[in-house]
C-alpha cells in the first residue's frame, strides 16, 4: 500500500510541478522586460530556495516542541489557505499583463 500511495503522490506532484513551471515561466517572460529577465529568474530561485531552508527550519523546530502529527495538520491547513489564496487571486487575472515592445 505504501509504495501505491508514493507513486501516486510521484505521478501527481511531477505532473503538478510541471503544470506550474510552465505557466509561472510563461507568465514571467510576458511580463518581465528581456534586459530585466535573468535577475528576475535568479531572485525568484534565490527567494524559493531560501523558503525551502526557512521551511525546513520551522519544521523540525515546531515538530520537535509539539509533535510530527500537530505540526502535519498545521502544514495541511496553510497549504489549503495557500490554494484559495491562489485560485481567489487567479480568478481576477483576467488576461497576462501587457509589455510594450520598448519594455522588452
């Protein structure tokens, strides 16, 4: 049953991340100007790894003071505000921000 449920989660999150890579380059490359792309990428790697470490920090932090399965249920209620965060923010992008061709 185990090794069901982590292929499942393998073909859903590799599915999932690929879904998100796509549309989060997509998006920065309309809207960033070309000059200004590589900071942007380069900021945006240096932001995400950084939320990573944090994340590991915090965890073990808070897993050892109050548990694995407390600290579990706290990272499944912020990953679903974090969704309706995102879908509420993604349902008043109506279309990808305009770039003028000097801007690029």
């Amino acid at each position: 049953m185990t090794l069901a449920w982590l292929a499942a989660h393998q073909v859903v999150g590799d599915a999932g991340h690929v879904l998100y890579d796509v549309h989060d380059r997509t998006l920065r490359q309309t809207a960033v100007p070309s000059a200004l792309l590589a900071r942007a990428d380069a900021g945006i790697r240096s932001a995400g790894q950084l939320a990573t470490l944090a994340g590991a920090l915090a965890g073990g932090a808070l897993g050892t003071a109050f548990g694995a399965r407390a600290v579990m249920w706290l990272v499944v209620a912020t990953q679903l505000a974090a969704a309706v965060l995102v879908a509420w923010r993604l349902s008043q992008l109506h279309a990808a921000p305009e770039v003028s061709a000097e801007q690029r």
